[in-house]
C-alpha cells in the first residue's frame, strides 16, 4: 500500500517534465466507440515473451473501455504524427471520431485501431493490470507488430516536443 507523499505534486510533475520521454499513442476500441490516447508513461517489459506496459489516468472515466475490451495497440510516434500527438492529447478538445479522421487505421490481431503510419505498433492483448496511485498500469501481451516507416524521433521534454 502505497502513503501519502509528502512531497508537493507540482514539484513532482515539474521534475518529471525535464525527463524527457518518447511521445507514443495509445488505442483501443468496441465497436463503433474507440479511444486513444497520448502518452509517454510506455515502456518494453520482456521480449520473452514480448510484453509492454502503458500507465493511463485512472481518473478519466473515458480510459475504462481498455479494461472492457481486453487490448491495446501501442504505437511509436514519428516527428511527422506530432499533428496525431497533439490530437489525441486532449489539448485540441476534439471528440473521438475526429481524432481517429486524422490517420488511416487497421487492425491487426486484438481488432484494436493500429495507425498505419506509426514507425512501430505493438498489439496486445491486456494480462494484468493493476491501479498505482493516479494512474491504471496495464501490461500486454504483444499479439502481432507492425513496422512502419522509419521517422525521426518524436519526444516530449520541458512541456514540449521535440525530435531527434
């Protein structure tokens, strides 16, 4: 069980902010409702078997449909998708369909939305997940991969992007 901290929030996510982190996306979908979501909290967990984790906000009623439908696809966002970035952070206000209206998608194995473009996407079939203070941990199962072009690298640092 983790304690409260008594270290102030603010300090805390100001000193996250100078740790920089690659910007990555992060779909799932039911039917008609589909959701993604912007994110740097991603990372590798093994690659035997291959498996991934993503942290999502636990406070966002909206992030409850990765739970219902088991998957996730994690893709690597490119320089060139900071327009999708930026779209699915929620910074934009726009509704769902016109997030997704901005790339072209496909499924692979789970039937999660893969962005076709994405230097990489991980689809994964979701076999834990546990809630760590704000934030739902979901960890995946890697179903299928899909390589895309090779883009430079898009980051996020100091409450910015920026690319390598």
């Amino acid at each position: 069980m983790l304690e409260e901290s008594h270290i102030d929030s603010r300090t805390y996510r100001d000193a996250m902010a100078r740790l920089a982190g690659h910007v990555q996306l992060v779909t799932t979908g039911e039917g008609e409702a589909r959701r993604g979501v912007t994110i740097t909290a991603a990372c590798s967990v093994s690659d035997n078997p291959p498996t991934v984790l993503v942290c999502l906000n636990a406070a966002n009623p909206n992030n409850e449909i990765f739970q219902r439908t088991g998957c996730f696809a994690l893709h690597v966002l490119g320089a060139s998708q900071q327009p999708i970035a930026d779209a699915f952070s929620g910074r934009e206000g726009l509704s769902a369909a016109h997030r997704f209206a901005l790339g072209r998608w496909t499924t692979l194995v789970t039937g999660a939305p893969v962005l076709e473009d994405a230097p990489a996407a991980f689809d994964c079939r979701i076999i834990q997940a546990d809630t760590v203070g704000t934030h739902r941990i979901l960890i995946g199962a890697v179903e299928s991969v899909r390589l895309g072009p090779a883009d430079a690298a898009l980051l996020y640092l100091n409450r910015a992007y920026h690319t390598i």
